[in-house]
C-alpha cells in the first residue's frame, strides 16, 4: 500500500483535511482509505461479487505529531506521494503561502545534496555521482523542484538514498471557503483541487442523507474526497489491475511495467513463484462480453506469458501452481 502524507504552511487546514480524508474512524494521525473505482463497481455487479475490495492508500497527517521541523521533513521522506495544503480561506492568501511553503521544501532538499555532493567530490567512488548531484542542486536554488525533470534511472538511483521531497508525486489542494468552491491556484509545479476541507470534515461525519442536504446547500453533488484520492492515486506510478467472480472483485496496484508474474506477486508471492500463464482480458471487453464466463466462452480471453506487461485496467485470472 502507498503512502501519501498531508503537508502545507502552518493552519493551513492539514489535519482538517485529514478528518475529512479518515472519516469518522481515524484513531491517531494514520489512516486507511479506500480508492473510489466505479470499474470496480461494475465487475463487481456483473459478477454479483460477495464482496468488493477496492484498492488502499495510507494517508498520513504528517506534522500532528512531528516534535520538530526536522522531524516533519524526515517523516515527508518516507511518504510516496505528497498532499500539499494552501490556506485561501477566510480571506488568506493561499498562493503567497504556498509560494513560501514551495521555499520550505526546497530547503529540506538542499542540505541533503549539498552534504552528499561535497563527499561525492572527495571520494573517488562517488566521482561518477557528482554531474547528477550538482545538477539536481542547481535547480534547487533556482527554485525549481526536481520532479520537474526527466532524471535517467542511474540518476534516480544516486538520489534515492536522500529521498528528496521535491521530487515527490504532489498533488495541491486550495482549501477554500465553502462559497469560493471551485477556485483554483494555479502553479507549474501542482495539479490543484480545490476544497472546503472544514465543509468535507463536517460532511464525513454524517450520514449519506445529511451528507447530500449540507453538500447540497452549497452547491456540491458529492463529497470531493473522492476525486481527490483519485488524483493522488494517479499521481503514483501506478496502474490498476483487476480478478473478478461470484466470490469477490478486486482492484490490485502494481508498478507501471510490470510484467504478469509481478502483478501475480502482487497479489501472492507463491502466485508469482507458481506463475504458469495469465488469462486476460480488458476492462471495456469484459463489461462489452458481459461476464467473465461468457468471455471465456466466446475464446475473449487473452492467455499470456511471463513477458506480458500488464496494463490500466486489465481484468486477468492467474493459472499457477504451488
Ligand atoms: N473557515 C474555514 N476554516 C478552516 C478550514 N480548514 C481549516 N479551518 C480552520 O483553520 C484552523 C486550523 O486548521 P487545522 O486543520 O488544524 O490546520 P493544520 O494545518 O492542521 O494546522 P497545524 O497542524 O497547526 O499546522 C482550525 O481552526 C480550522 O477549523 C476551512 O476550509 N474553512
Ligand atoms: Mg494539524
């Protein structure tokens, strides 16, 4: 499961979001949260699956209970992809703080490379570091993030052990006031939501009746959150693939270029050991063949080898043995 951290300026309303995130059964700053997928939904029906399971990331209120700065920016480190805040509500202004914010994650970035650069200059082993490092810190200073550019893998190795913020899949949200629903900032470095997350915090605290009526008096069809970890879970490097029947539908992740026993692996680790084919299908030709069964009859599947690279929503069935 992915980990995605809440983080932003000062009340910038992170943990305001994250209630509205959890829900009502938050118990400390981490919580659990299903991927809304109505391709899920819809196999899952086809099939009249007993149970549907939908895909997990892991949110987490990153500065709750970080003592320090330097303890928030190590917690940042560990996450997989970011959540980033801005304050534009009761008259704030969102993109100056963000603005500052943007500084704040740069700077957590420098020290690490300058540190890392100066060793890498010394030390002969490292030589072949350094056109990486110094370029990675050239942008820093400029300001600009490094997920802005396209690194080369052995590039991307000699960062990965400094874990850098900016190079973070981010998504923003411009926490509004619940009549400036829908203004956006807009920022090269960020795709933006924008959110009432004070609006959405109270709205998961209600049932789906009372959710509708308060959404509803401003405006909203529904809670926004969904979308909202719908973009986070597209800004991973991702894709999602799906097994269905009577006994349960599934949304799996795995990492974008994996090949068919990866994906078995994702699933279980003796699939993947035991992997001898892959019968596959996509997702608009199952919901076209109308189940899984009259697919196979109608020869719709697709057997696949160990080299098959498994694609955005592929529905497949693992053969195996163990
Ligand atoms: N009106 C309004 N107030 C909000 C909104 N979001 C947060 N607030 C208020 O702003 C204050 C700070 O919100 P928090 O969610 O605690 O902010 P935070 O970013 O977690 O704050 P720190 O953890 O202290 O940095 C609280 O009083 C919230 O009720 C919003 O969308 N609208
Ligand atoms: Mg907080």
């Amino acid at each position: 499961m992915k980990t995605v951290g809440i983080t932003g300026p000062t009340g910038s309303g992170k943990s305001t979001l994250f209630r509205a995130i959890a829900g009502e059964k938050p118990v400390g700053d981490v919580a659990a949260v299903s991927v809304p997928d109505e391709r899920l939904d819809k196999l899952s029906e086809l099939h009249s699956s007993r149970k549907t399971v939908h895909a997990q990331v892991q949110v987490v209120d990153v500065t709750a209970t970080a003592r320090t700065a330097a303890a928030a920016a190590a917690r940042l480190r560990n996450m997989d992809a970011l959540l980033v805040v801005a304050p534009s509500f009761g008259g704030q202004d969102g993109e100056a703080a963000l603005r500052e914010f943007k500084q704040d994650l740069l700077l957590a970035d420098m020290g690490p490379f300058e540190t890392r650069l100066t060793k890498a200059r010394k030390d002969p082993a490292s030589k072949k570091e350094v056109p990486a490092l110094s370029k990675a810190l050239d942008l820093l200073n400029d300001g600009t993030f490094l997920s802005s550019q396209p690194w080369e893998s052995d590039e991307l190795f000699t960062f990965s052990a400094l874990a850098p913020v900016t190079l973070k899949p981010m998504v923003l949200v411009n926490n509004v006031d619940e009549d400036a629903l829908g203004e956006k900032i807009s920022d090269p470095d960020f795709e933006s939501i924008s959110v009432s997350a004070l609006l959405e915090a109270e709205v998961a605290g209600l049932g789906p009746d009372d959710a509708k009526e308060l959404l509803g008096a401003y405006g909203v069809d529904e809670p926004v959150m969904g979308v909202v970890i719908q973009q986070i879970y597209r800004s991973l490097d991702l894709i999602t693939f799906f097994t269905t029947g009577d006994d349960e539908s599934r949304a799996w992740e795995v990492k974008r270029g994996a090949t068919a026993p990866e994906a078995a692996g994702a699933i279980h680790s003796d699939i993947q050991r035991g992997f001898i084919r892959a019968e596959v299908i996509s997702y608009d030709a199952l919901v076209e063949a109308g189940h899984w069964d009259k697919a196979k009859a109608a020869s719709k599947l697709r057997v696949e080898g160990k080299d098959y690279v498994f694609r955005e929503g592929d529905v497949t069935n693992f053969r195996f043995n163990v």
